[in-house]
C-alpha cells in the first residue's frame, strides 16, 4: 500500500481541497520558520553539591550494580572497551575512568542535514528544536473520533509537520499504520516522510536493519554515499533504556548501526518514578544519569565521536493507578535538573513535551505548559513530542497539534531579546503624545503595527458580543478549522523523479527481502 493510497472519498476531498488553495488569496497566519536559540541562563534546581551527588552515585550504579545488556555483540564491543562483562548473567559493570574517556570523545554540538538543505538544524549550545509527536498506536480528531493509527493519517501529519513552520523534526511513526505489517512498515513510514516533507527525521532503532533502512533512504534523498552521510548526518534515532538497568537485544544493535554510520543516537532512560525508578527525585536523577553515561560508553566504542545526546524522560505515575503523569511539578524539575546533568558532560540535551490528558482540553494545555516550561528553562536542544501528543502517548491528535503549534511559536516569540536602542525606546514618540492622550495614530505606531506584536494561529481577542456573533467558537472548534485548512493549503516540497524511483526500488527490494527473512 503506497502512502497515496486512501479511500476514494477522502483523496476526492483532498483534490477539492487543493483546488481551493490555488484561489485562496491568503494563507494561514504562521510564524516564519526559524532557528530558535535561548538567549537566557537555564535555571539551575540543583547546587554544584548536589550534582556532584547525583554524579557520584550514577558512577556507583555503574561500577557496582552495572547494566544488563541484552545484545551479545554489544557486549562484545563494551568487553573489547575494557568493560567487565559478566556473560551469565549479561551484566556489564563500567568504571569512571571508561565513562569519563567516553565523555572526552563525544561532541559537544552536532547538526542533521535534511534532502532541503535550508531546513538544516543545530543541535547543542542554546539551539532548540521542536519535533512532531512519535509513537502513538492511535489517532484523533474531533470530526472522526479515536480510531488506529493508519497510513492516511500518517502522512497527513507528515503534511502537517511541513506546513507549520514551528515543527523542525519529524519522530518516530506518529502514529503506527498497523494496517500494514510491522516488519517493513518502517519502509512506508521512511518514504512518507521524504516524500511529503523535506525534514530530518528519527529512524526507527529495533534492531539494525530498521536503522539502516532509515539512513540509506535518506542519503538516497540526499544523493550521498553512506560515507558522505557519517560525515554529515541527516537522520537521528532515539535509544529508549528498558528502565532500570537493562539495554535489550535490539536498542543496543539500533545504537551499534547508528553509531557505524556516524548518524545521532539519543540515549533517553524510560525512568517514571514509582514504576521504572526509585520514588525520590534525586534516585531517579541518579538512575537516569547511569543510564545515559552507560549508552554514551557504548556509542563511543562503537565509533569515536559519534554525536550522542543526553536524553531525559523522568516523570511519575499516579501511585494509585500506576498511570503514567506527565506535566506535573515532578516532571518539570526533572526537565529542569537534567539539562544541569547533560551541561555537566557537554551533552547536546533532548527533553520532551508531555501530557497525559485524553483529550486536547484544558489539562493537556497547562500539563504541556508546565512540560515546555521545564524543558525551555532546562535548556533542552531537542523537545521531542514538541507538537500532537495526547493520552499520554497513546494518541497523536490533529487539535492537540495544532494548540501545540500555538504553544511553541508563543516560546519562540518569547525567546527573541528584547532591543534596546534609540529607535527602540522612541523618546520623541513619547514626547509627542500629551499626558492621558494614545499611541493609535502616531508615527512610531504606524510604521510599526503590522508586525508589532506576536500575531495568533488560534487565539481570538474579540469581545465577547463578536465572538457570539461570530459563532462563539471554542479553541478546540478553531482548531479543528485550522488543520483541515492547513491541509487544503499544504504544497508537496518538490522532489527529482529519479530521486523518487530509486527511492521506490529501494522500498520495494528490502519489502521483499524482509518477507524472504533477511533482516
């Protein structure tokens, strides 16, 4: 089933819809796209005693309990490392001298060049990149209700994630098509992202050949050799840790084929306190930190200077339920704590955006704040599920991404310095205005009121007799207004069609390799 594919009544609506936009005189209101920098000091939660704590135990939790890892081909590479690897039991203990020779080797700052060059991102220092929802087994919107994930929505979000300028990455499957089989679906999902947008994106890592096949694909789209690719990496994968203390079989080979090709892993501990990690903050602090330094170990002994970032997804679970809550005071001074561990090591920080609301309401907006807070004030460099996650997870949803996109223009706005010169402070506009008089009609006003003021995507400031007047319609209501117009006004990037066709051949050939078993 190609990404084209869908039923005949929505590819209809599609071609009407794109009709519609060549006549559409003017388009959605969005923020430009931008490289986003935070030009503030990161708040700092922990004393330097307090980060020499942490420190001290997660190299403790390294040299006496160690980390199961599962792969016996990582383990050969962490034993070859100077590693002591307990086979039995597939123990691997790291001491600090190997954690800190690993740290010494690993870079500081990376970037991922996309097949559009001019949507190349930076990653490290004070860059922030935002990226679309990844992982959700279901979908929603408010016209067609919750339903599974599939390959239309697919690559409508794909679409989305293109149109809004806030969006820089695109993750992991944002929503699984489980209509097609999930050992090759990762090819369908690969292609919609070439095809529909022109951005870096996160190649699935369970086992090698999902990996490679991410990485190939892009370099096919770049026109590059995979060694063109080592040196100047376009896609990225995140290393999810099997809380506590375990790497299975397949992250850890994801990792070796990564780091093999010079392409970003992101080592990123699944570490909910109460569940995977000790109920106190500062245990699962420790734990996390282990865990990244373990995976930092691991990628540098597979290949020198492969860029790895610190990846930080430390919240709690309602201790009565055992559900998993995101948002929360604990959440966000995790958010906040861990960009002091990943400064620490000068490590490129990745964060996360989360909530764990079932619908795009009023507690998916202030959990997601308190989450986006926590990683801006963190001084994270990737915010990953920056735009549709819902449910904790469990959704990708078209109003939640919307909001979100609302959301993270609002941040990037805020992080812009504030001018200070002569123009800026404008004395004589001051002057020229008499006690109790208005700014409406002045100079300085008028030369300035297009683009004085951060303009909405969502947000109405009508009074309220208008916006009765005008259908009294909720954020939510608008939101939905505005995916579909999105929709209808999103334009393909272009694509040479030889790039196309062996993008295609390339699909096609390892379908049916992985049909025939090979990995």
């Amino acid at each position: 089933m190609s990404p084209e594919s869908g039923n005949p009544s929505e590819t209809s609506s599609r071609r009407g819809a794109l009709r519609g936009r060549r006549s559409a005189p003017v388009r959605l209101p969005q923020s430009p796209w931008q490289t986003v920098t935070n030009p503030y000091a990161p708040l700092e939660l922990l004393r330097p005693e307090q980060l020499d704590a942490i420190h001290r135990t997660s190299l403790r939790i390294l040299e006496e309990l160690g980390v199961e890892l599962r792969s016996a081909h990582a383990r050969q590479i962490m034993r070859a490392a100077g590693a002591q690897v307990d086979e039995a039991s597939e123990i691997v203990r790291v001491d600090r001298g190997l954690v800190q020779q690993a740290l010494t080797k690993t870079p500081r700052s990376f970037s991922l060049t996309p097949r559009n060059p001019e949507h190349r991102l930076e990653f490290g220092g004070r860059h922030i990149n935002f990226g679309l929802v990844a992982g959700p087994p279901n979908v929603h919107d408010c016209e067609r209700g919750r339903r599974a994930g599939n390959l239309n929505d697919y690559c409508d979000f794909i679409r989305l994630a293109q149109y809004f300028n806030a969006i820089h990455l695109i993750g992991n499957q944002v929503c699984a098509p489980i209509e097609l089989p999930a050992n090759s679906r990762h090819l369908d999902t690969y292609r919609a992202n070439l095809l529909y947008s022109d951005l870096a994106y996160h190649c699935t890592a369970i086992g090698a050949g999902r990996a490679l096949d991410g990485i190939r694909m892009m370099a096919i789209a770049r026109g590059h050799t995979l060694e063109q690719m080592a040196a100047s990496p376009g896609v990225i994968t995140i290393i999810s840790v099997n809380s506590p203390r375990r790497f299975d079989d397949a992250m850890a080979d994801g990792l070796i084929a990564m780091a093999e090709h010079g392409q970003p892993v992101v080592i990123t501990p699944f570490t909910l306190m109460g569940a995977m990690a000790p109920v106190s903050l500062a245990a699962a602090l420790a734990q996390q930190n282990a865990e990244v330094l373990f995976g930092v170990v691991l990628a540098q002994a597979v290949r020198t200077g492969t860029p790895v970032m610190y990846g930080a997804f430390t919240s709690n679970v309602d201790l009565r339920s055992g559900a998993p809550a995101f948002g929360t005071p604990e959440h966000t001074k995790a958010n906040i704590a861990s960009g002091q561990l990943a400064r620490r090591y000068g490590l490129p920080y990745r964060t996360s955006n989360a909530s764990a609301s079932n619908a795009a309401d009023a507690q998916g907006v202030y959990e997601t704040e308190m989450s986006l807070w926590g990683a801006i004030l963190g001084h994270s460099n990737l915010i990953y599920h920056a735009a549709g996650w819902q449910e904790g997870g469990m959704t990708a949803s078209y109003e939640k991404l919307v909001l979100d996109v609302e959301m993270l223009q609002l941040i990037s706005e805020f992080l812009r310095p504030i001018p200070v010169d002569e123009e800026e402070l404008a004395f004589e506009a001051i002057r020229g205005v008499p006690p109790g008089g208005h700014f409406f009609g002045t100079p300085h006003t008028l030369a300035r009121y297009q683009h004085a003021f951060y303009q909405p995507l969502v947000t109405k400031w009508q009074n309220y007799e208008s916006w009765l007047a005008s259908g009294a319609e909720d954020a939510l209501t608008r939101a939905t207004a505005i995916w579909k117009r999105a929709l209808s006004e999103y334009e393909q990037p272009p694509m040479d069609p030889a790039v196309r066709e062996a993008l295609d051949d390339y699909v096609a050939r390892r379908r049916e390799e992985i049909a025939d078993g090979e990995p």
